[in-house]
C-alpha cells in the first residue's frame, strides 16, 4: 500500500487501527519507512501495532532495537521509556542492566569528545535550514537532560532506571498542584505541559511550557518542600517520574546519588520551574 505524504499516512493508519487491519497498518508504516527511515515515532508506532496484532516478541524485538539505538546516540531518557515499554509487555526482561551497559559504554566512548550537533545558522537561511536548526537545538535540549543518568555509576544507575515510573497524562489532566506536598521528579519525554503559579488576587498566571528534555519537581524531590506550581498537560504526554523514597532506599548503598542530583540541579538552577517565579516576582 503506498501512501503519498504524511498527513494522508498519518489518517490512513488511524482509520486502519480502527478497523483493526494491523496487517495493513503494519504495511504502510513499512512504506513510511522506506522514505523517512529515521523517525523515531513510526517505529515506536511499529512495535505498538505488533503488540496489537499478537506479535508481543516481534515487538519486543522493535522496541530493543529503538533503545539501543537512542541510548548509543545519547538520549537515555528516551531509551529509558521505552526500555520500561518492554517491561511492561514482558516483566521477566532485565532491561536495567543492559541499559545501564549501553549507557555506561556510551559515556566512555564520548570522553573527550562532544556531539556536534545544533551548529550556528547565518542570516538569510531556508525555512528548512531554520526547521533542522530547531530540530537540533531540541535534540541537544535532550541530549542535556539525559546527562543525568550518565552521571552516576553503573551500579546505582541500574537501581535508578529500576526505579523510574514512566508516566502517561492525556491532554488537560493537572500533573501537579501547587502547594501540595511533592516528592518527585518528572523528564518530560513526550508531548508539553503548560506552568501556573497562583496570583494574589488568587488566578492562575501561566509562567511557561515546558517539552522533551525539560524537567520539574527537582526541588520537591530534594527537600520534599511543597508543589511551586500547578503544571497540566497541553497534549498527551509521557514522562519519567524519581521518587524521594527510591532515591533514598538507593542511597543506601549509594549516597553518591545524592550529590550528582544535587550537582545536577546546581547546574540547571536557573532554568528550573522555581527559577522561573523568582524571576516573575522579582525575587533575588
């Protein structure tokens, strides 16, 4: 079955999951494929119609093979969600040790070098020089945030992934509330949230949105203070979600953790979700 763009492939294989026509389905995001054989998210729909169509191994099979490739490119958050993909299809799996190999093997391979991506664009570029330096300022954004898991040993890494909850919010669902307690952190890995903070006259003023590669609830999740603000989901969104409790269990036997999420925090502090209100209320 060829199908000619991607807003057509996009409503054709809609209508062929409502049918049920996975073989069909499967078709076309083959052909897909062939033309735009990069895209993260036509194989990521691949292994999810397999699973609907029976084929839970074959799926497995994609979903390893899209894992071990975004964590050798460095995106080890987004190898985290879908290594926890695989889990929930086959909990038997012992996906955290070898994600945590691939990390670690990633890591080393880089010592000493950095990725070149997101190069300077000049005045006067196409809209498609403008659209792939988006794509690349996004992919570095990313590639940041998922510095976090390189950081620690490989150890306490597998008990970290271990203990990350991947997290699925459909549009408009509040994720958090502000003032609540929190205990937590979030890595957005799909979709965007929108940010409010609480006004004296008692209305919700949106700060920011937030997309892949930004994180929120550091602060929660070191010190366990309340919920700095409400933060609701503005499309379906997945997210990997830390708990206090867990990092603490791990810190155990690892209480570096505890310094390389502090370290980690310490670097980004003036992009945080707390940084953001100091700055709106004017606080130093």
């Amino acid at each position: 079955m060829k199908i000619g763009t991607s807003r057509v492939s996009i409503d054709q294989l809609d209508r062929l999951l409502t049918q049920k026509e996975y073989a069909k389905a499967l078709a076309a995001i083959a052909a897909e494929l062939r033309r735009r054989p990069g895209q993260l998210n036509l194989h990521l729909r691949q292994a999810e119609i397999l699973n609907l169509q029976g084929e839970r191994g074959r799926a497995i099979d994609v979903y390893r093979e899209i894992a071990e490739s975004q964590a050798r490119d460095g995106f080890y958050a987004r190898a985290i969600a879908v290594y926890k993909k695989i889990h929930r299809l086959d909990p038997e799996q012992e996906i955290e040790a070898e994600l945590a190999r691939l990390i670690e093997e990633d890591r080393q391979s880089k010592v000493g070098s950095s990725r070149s991506r997101g190069a300077g664009r000049l005045a006067g570029e196409s809209s498609s020089d403008l659209a792939r330096a988006a794509e690349e300022e996004q992919e570095l954004k990313e590639l940041h945030a998922s510095s976090l898991f390189s950081s620690f040993e490989r150890e306490a890494l597998e008990k970290i992934i271990s203990s990350t909850e991947l997290r699925s919010f459909k549009e408009g669902d509040i994720i958090v509330t502000e003032e609540e307690r929190g205990s937590s952190l979030f890595l957005i890995v799909g979709g965007s949230v929108k940010v409010f903070t609480r006004t004296d006259e008692g209305g919700n003023l949106p700060l920011a949105e937030l997309g892949p590669g930004d994180f929120f609830g550091e602060v929660s999740l070191l010190t366990g203070r309340p919920r700095t603000a409400t933060i609701t989901a503005s499309s379906p969104v997945t997210a990997i979600e830390l708990d206090h409790d867990s990092v603490e269990r791990i810190a155990e036997d690892h209480p570096e953790v505890h310094q390389v999420l502090e370290d980690f925090y310490n670097r980004r502090a003036q992009h945080t979700v707390e940084a953001v209100i100091r700055r709106m209320r004017g606080d130093n």
